[in-house]
C-alpha cells in the first residue's frame, strides 16, 4: 500500500498537520463480559466509561517479595544495566525501565502470563491476546522523574503499527502508591477521543521519547481542555494492586520528591485480531523489545 | 562575640559538620491562646502537635480576583520582571516567586497586615509580631518544578541570624491545591525535632537556593527517617483558603505536570521578641528582601 492511500484510510491518523485535531474513537472498549472471566459486569462497566478499573489485592505478599526481589536483581546486574533494553536515568545512572522482561526473566514471564493477568485482558478485549510490550520501571525517591500525559495508542499505532486501540496495559504494583509518589494519573473518559498529535515522528525518536516525549504529545491547550472535560484521577493503591487501563486513556505521572520509591509491572496486551502492521506515522517500527512482533497467544 | 563563642551558644547549630544531627527542639510551640484571636483551641492544638493548621475561606471570592490580578500585573510587568527580588525560571522564562510583594505592592500590603492574617501570626507566635518575609510563588501547569525537603527556619538561622524557631508562615492560595499539581507536603510533628545539617554554606548562597536548594537541605537517610517516623501531609485546598505552618515543619512540594497551575502568597511572620541578629551559619546575612531587617509590628 502507498503511503498517501495508508494515511487516507487510517481512522487515527497523527504526526501529519502543524496542529492537535481531536476524534471521536469509533467501536466499543469493553469486547469481553462478567461470563467470561474474573472481573464482574459493575467492574467491566466502569472501564468502559472511564478507560481504567483497579485489583485490589492481584497478588501476595510472598510473590511481591519474589517480584521484587527479581527487579532488584535485574537492576544490579551488569549485564542487563548494559543491555540497549535498559533504560537508565542520565543523571543517577539509576535503572528507569528494562523492557522485554517477560522474554529475559522467568519469574516476569511467569506473571505476565498468569490466569488472574490474562483472563481479564482477554476478558476486556473480547478474545485471545498477546503481549506487545514488557517493562518494570523504576521511579526513584527524592529525584523521581515525572512522565508528560500521552496516549500510549498513539505511539503503538504511529511507531509500532498498532491498527486500532484494542489493547489493555496491566500495572502491577511492586510498591505502595501514595498521591505524594508520583502514582499514576488519568484523565477518565479521555480514552472515548483520540488526539491526533501534531509534528512529524523523528528518526530512532524512541531512544529520546523513553526518557521524555516529544513526538506524540498532545499540546497544553488539547491537554487543558482534555482535563477540564474529564478531570484527573490519581491512582493510589497498596503494593500487590494493580491498574488495568485503556491504551487510549491519556495518563502522566508527577515526578517523586518523597523518599519512597515507585515501582511496578507493566504489561501490554494486545488482542490476536488486533496485530501489528507498518507503521502509520514512522520511517520504521520500533525494535521488537519495545512493540513485540512475536504475536502468539499470551497465559 | 567570636565565632567559637557563637557556636558554643548556639541550641540550633548547623552546617558544622559532615553530617546531619537531630536535635529536641525546645519549648513550647504555640505560645498563645484561643482566648487571644480567631484560632479556636482545638485548632491551636492540633498546630503544636502536628506544626500547621488550615484556614478553609480566608479571603472571600472579590478578594481573591484582586490579589490574582496583582499577581499577573506584576508577572507581566518589565520592572518587576527585571528586578533581583524575583526569581524567573532558567528554561521556561516564566516568574518562578516575586520577593518582598508587603513592600512593593499596594494591595499585597494591604493582606500582609489584615487583621485575620496578623492576629492569627499574633496568636500561635504569643507576642506581636513583624515580617520577615515576603512573597508571591507561581508553579506553571505542565512544568511546574520541585522543591525538596527543608527546614524554613534552619536557613532563617543560619543564612539570616534568626535565633529561634519563634515565627510561623502563612501560604494563602491563590488557585486550588489538588494532590496533583504540587502541593505543599508537610511531615506533621517534624517539627518538634531540629535537623542540624551538614557542609558549610557557599557564598551567596540564596543566589542558588531560591531555584533549588543545596546547603541547608538534610540528608536522605535523615528525610526517610523523618517520613517513616512522622508520615507525610499533602495539604489539598480551595483557592482563597490558606495553610500557616511552624517555621520548623520539614517541607516540600513536587513539580506539577498537570495543567493547572498553583500560585500563592507566602507571608513569614516572626515574633518581635525574636529579632534577627548576626547569622549563625554564613559569613554574610542574606539581602533585606529575603530576610527583613525593619522589625516594625505588622499590623
């Protein structure tokens, strides 16, 4: 396909004007029922009008300390800290984000591919899934970096190939989220629209935009009437929680002054009927650690 | 008095060392009572426990239109801009604080002295009382910046000769504090304990401390020490509210990426019998519109 008749067919094109332009995302979020797995219709519900729901208790204490413990593990050896799927803090020189844990630890691996993780992704996309991306990150005490509100869709469908935004990132809390923290915060019911972003994608821009973004970032006037529409919630939780949102949902995160670190799981699944093609609005796709081209069903 | 002679007498001595000490601070905290002024005694109680109370409605809706546009007046205003009593941002230009607003502007004036912010300084502090300090503070939505961990009075002392920790600040807020665009955080009860700092102070210190602090600013283990004894307040609040807080309190806030900006006036008010005197830990006191020296009543 040519890419003039690509971008004409592309329900959420973006990077291709000077300027932000918001649409309405078409279909339904929530595919899956309360028959089909473990979160119950109320639950299902609010996802679909907010683009996110919280577990409580998704997993114990004994497992988070193994979880933890193999973090802690990853981010001292050398050979992960040198590996170009490590993203390290330029300042402290401390661990930020290893991508692609659920292939290189088989205690990541393990718990990426969980009944109690899986069953509600393919519950909430309404079939088989997979992952497309992998990460634990790292958000220190007293220099935590903050993270710019963005559409995760966005990014996936510009620089991965993502089709549509038929995809659910899962965030298993390995520490306790305090507003003070720098928890998660989303704008609910942000996900029903998407921002078609300004500016053009450039070369290898994820080797900057894992740091900070550029590129995919809505403008501060979208950004402010976004807010003022949905409102911001922030994501407080115990360890052993977790947050399930929406790949359209727009989130950021407050940098940490506070002494207590913030760390999690994340992973992305996508739906099997939802794989990845080219990308909309980038030269080249992304490395395969960062949108994952391996497409077989994930549990 | 010589050096040695100061030092030797000085119950808050800092910078002196390498490391961080913690001091018993002595006396008591409040010295007033309900019977003196508007802070019912419960309210008054809870300041010495907890080292800060808040005032929901301080200023009515009219109030807070003429203190905003006398913020943005004076934002916008060349002269203003200009002067070394404020304090711009390096990257994004924007007007960070503006110093000494009781002295330079008619209508900041005016609130320093009203009667429902003097009487209630007047009150917890059991004496008359005068300005140490005063100023306007903008954190900008999207990239409001940080500040860290401190002690107002450790550096009063040490930077401006202030004796004791006998003065309280009162923060009215000019837009709402949500936990997500930076609050003030306080540890309640922090400041019943007195953190000497260590390292010596640079010269002209404020110069760089007013952007981000450096000397004056206690260690990680002596902060996480502090938040896991005494926890932390994120003091959320209407605009037109205001928040007074011990001069002693361990305070910070975090940056702000949401896109509601946070301003505020920030009035310092020392008892009378309290004066400053030579510093306790700079060769030089810091410059008069940070650390007054007209003693005169407010009022």
């Amino acid at each position: 396909m040519t890419e003039t008749l690509r971008r004409h067919h592309d329900t959420y094109p973006t990077r291709t004007g000077r300027h932000d332009t918001v649409l309405d995302r078409p279909g339904p979020v929530v595919r899956g029922s309360a028959a089909d797995g473990p979160i119950d219709a109320q639950t299902l519900q609010g996802f679909e009008s907010k683009g996110y729901l919280s577990v409580e208790r998704l997993v114990g204490p004994e497992e988070l300390d193994l979880l933890r413990a193999e973090l802690a593990r990853m981010s001292q050896d050398p050979g992960v800290r040198a590996d170009e799927r490590t993203v390290i803090e330029a300042k402290s020189r401390q661990v930020r984000s290893i991508f692609d844990v659920h292939r290189t630890s088989e205690i990541f691996k393990k718990i990426a591919n969980d009944p109690r993780v899986v069953q509600r992704a393919r519950q909430i996309l309404g079939s088989e899934v997979y992952i497309h991306q992998s990460r634990v990150n790292f958000k220190p005490g007293f220099e935590g970096k903050e993270f710019s509100w963005h559409s995760d869709f966005e990014t996936w469908h510009a620089e991965d190939g993502m089709p549509s935004p038929r995809a659910v990132s899962i965030s298993i809390s390995l520490t306790d989220n305090y507003s003070f923290n720098g928890p998660l915060m989303i704008m609910p019911g942000s996900h029903h629209r998407y921002v078609s972003c300004g500016g053009e994608t450039p070369e290898d821009n994820y080797k900057s935009s894992l740091i900070m973004q550029g590129a995919g970032t809505p403008d501060k006037q979208t950004l402010t009437r976004f807010a003022d529409d949905y409102g911001i919630d922030v994501l407080e939780g115990k360890a052993g929680g977790a947050v399930m949102f929406d790949s359209n949902a727009m989130h950021a995160s407050n940098g940490n002054v506070s002494p207590y670190p913030r760390s999690n799981i994340f992973i992305v699944f996508n739906s099997v009927e939802n794989t990845l093609v080219e990308p909309f609005g980038a030269a080249e796709p992304r490395p395969d650690y960062i949108g994952v081209r391996d497409f077989t069903p994930a549990g």
